[in-house]
C-alpha cells in the first residue's frame, strides 16, 4: 500500500507514510490520521506539517488529525523545533513563528534563520551577510560575514569558517586559534571530523578535540563520519570494483571499525564497506556482503542477514531482507 514508512517515535506514535505521488500519517496498527495529501512532515514537539498541493497551502495538525494552525500568508514551512518552526513568503524571504502563529522574525532573510544556541539564530540579511540576532535582547557574538558557524555545547566553544579558514572562538566570539581544516563538521560529544585537500590524496580526514588539537592525524584513514555515543566510524581503503546496478560508477571498498575521542581503535577494523555511526547503543555494519547491528564493544546483536537497514530509532528499525521491507525491534525480532 506504501512505496515507504518512516520510522515511528515513542513520543509522537505516529509514522510517516508515502504512496510515491502523495503521503499521510498513520499509527502502529496501519490506520491513516489524515487522507494523504501531497505532502507531510514527520510530527514534531506534537505538530505535524501538512503541505495541501504542490504550492501550498500549509497547516499544522495535532495528533488527533485536527488543524490547529493555518499557514495562508506563506509559500513554504519547516517542523517546528525547540518551540519555533521557519517559515517563507511569496518573495522567498525567510522568518519564524511560534506555535501561536505570531511571527518572532520577519521573512527578510535570504536563508535561516537557524538556530545557534538558546534564543541566538544564525540569519543572512540581502548584500549583508550572515550574521547572529537574539530574539529576547541580550549579548549577541560580535561576528559577522562569516560562512559556517557551529557551537560546541560540552566544551562551550565556537568554531567559525570564512574565506581564510576554520578558527576557534571562546563563549565570548573571541578567536583562540586557526584550526588546520578546509572544511569541518557540527561537533559531537565534544569533538570534531575534520577535512582537507591535498594535490597528491585528494581528500584527507582527520579528528580533532573540543580544544582544536589533533587525536587523529590527517591522512591515517580514508574516511571517518560524525561522532556519536563517543565514537566515530573509520575507515581505509581496501579496492574499487565497478557498481554492478550503475554503469559508470565505481564502488569504493573499506574495511571499517570505530575510534573513541582520544583517537584510540576501540573496535578493531573488522567491518566490509559499510559501518555508521551509533545510534541508540547499536550501528549498522556489514560483513560478507550482508548487514546487522553491533554493539559498542563490536559484537553482534543482530547477527547480518539483511540486504538494507536503517538507524535504530525508539527501539525500531526499518530492515529490507531483499524486496520484503519491514521493522525489527532491539532483538532483530520483526515487528511489522
């Protein structure tokens, strides 16, 4: 009935579900909250985003199917999220309201705004720029004409990209140090995934602490993704072989295992391809071309036995055993 099924939470018990040309909501026992619409976002903070047709309009829906919040003066809305949801005019110019409607930014903004910390967003004004405004007054970083700004909430530190590089600020916008990066991720746990371009090895990885300092130097793996639970997924290069569904296209294979902040192999490099990060005290990982769930120590907790898995989410994940797609619970027991 459904080309896809999003994962259902705890809080909400509702998922998001697609026919391919239309979706709607429905609850653990299959039946619809709404009749499907042409588009819908996964409910959140008890909101769901309902889009009517391909240009609107927009409205909010509570759990019961009821339309709580009517949207007819925009051409476009996000979920709402820690209480505010961003929202566009005709013009494409972006603001954000609450969950009253009431507008708490104007759409003036070419893009954001997003949220940096507490009530601070990051916005960009027409031929001004990026920059940071606080929505209830106060003290706002005295930065600006910056390209990415991310806030490390455990070691309350802010790392800044513009034109000449990646820099280290205190809680105050102060810069402590130019980090050795062209590009870094969104800090996790307190530590960062960093990259750089060399003319000889192309793309290069590394990881740095909460303090700038590298725990992994560049070079030593092909490739590390984001942190999560205190670990990140490493990986090196084993071989190419040609992808056998896309003429063209090569598959690079690795052996993947996991590294701790300190930069240490926790769990040894033990994995085929596909590892990823942590979620819920389980990762996917793949061995003899099928995939299963390891735990932090680097054993299996569901044996690998399917062909596609998706992160474990409020005890479920989405598993596809060749064209059978359905959920399994903690114990690779299929629920749906």
């Amino acid at each position: 009935m459904y080309r896809n099924i999003d994962s259902f939470t705890v809080a909400e018990g509702l998922a998001r579900a697609s026919t391919g040309d239309s979706s709607t909501y429905i609850d653990s026992t299959g039946k619809q909250l709404i009749s499907p619409k042409y588009n819908v976002q996964s409910f959140s903070e008890g909101l769901g985003l309902v889009e009517e047709a391909e240009k609107g309009p927009f409205y909010f829906i509570d759990k019961t199917g009821k339309k709580v919040l009517d949207l007819p003066a925009y051409t476009n809305a996000f979920s709402f999220y820690h209480g505010y949801a961003v929202v566009a005019n005709k013009d494409g110019l972006y603001g954000m309201i609450d969950k009253t409607g009431k507008e708490i930014l104007p759409c003036i903004y070419e893009e954001g705004p997003d949220e940096l910390r507490a009530d601070n967003f990051i916005v960009h004004l027409p031929a001004e720029g990026k920059k940071i405004i606080n929505i209830k007054g106060g003290a706002i970083l005295p930065v600006k004409d910056f390209k990415e700004l991310f806030y490390d909430e455990v070691n309350n530190k802010y790392a800044l990209g513009n034109d000449s590089g990646w820099y280290l600020l205190d809680d105050k916008g102060a810069v402590l140090k130019k980090l050795p990066a062209d590009g870094l991720f969104y800090p996790r746990d307190g530590a960062y995934v960093a990259n750089r371009e060399s003319k000889d090895s192309g793309t290069q990885w590394a990881a740095m602490d909460g303090n700038g300092n590298l725990v992994v130097p560049f070079g030593r793996y092909n490739s590390i993704e984001q942190w999560s639970d205190g670990l990140a997924c490493v990986g090196i290069e084993t071989g190419t072989s040609p992808n056998k569904e896309q003429e063209g296209v090569t598959d690079v294979h690795m052996k993947t295992g996991y590294i701790d902040k300190t930069g240490k192999e926790v769990i040894p490099l033990q994995f085929e391809d596909l590892a990823q990060s942590f979620n819920e005290g389980m990762a996917i990982a793949m061995q003899k071309g099928k995939i299963g769930f390891i735990n932090k120590t680097g054993q299996w907790t569901i044996l690998p036995q399917f062909d596609k898995a998706g992160p474990f989410n409020n005890g479920f994940a989405k598993v596809n055993s060749g064209t059978d797609a359905f959920y399994i619970d903690t114990k690779g027991n299929r629920v749906q």
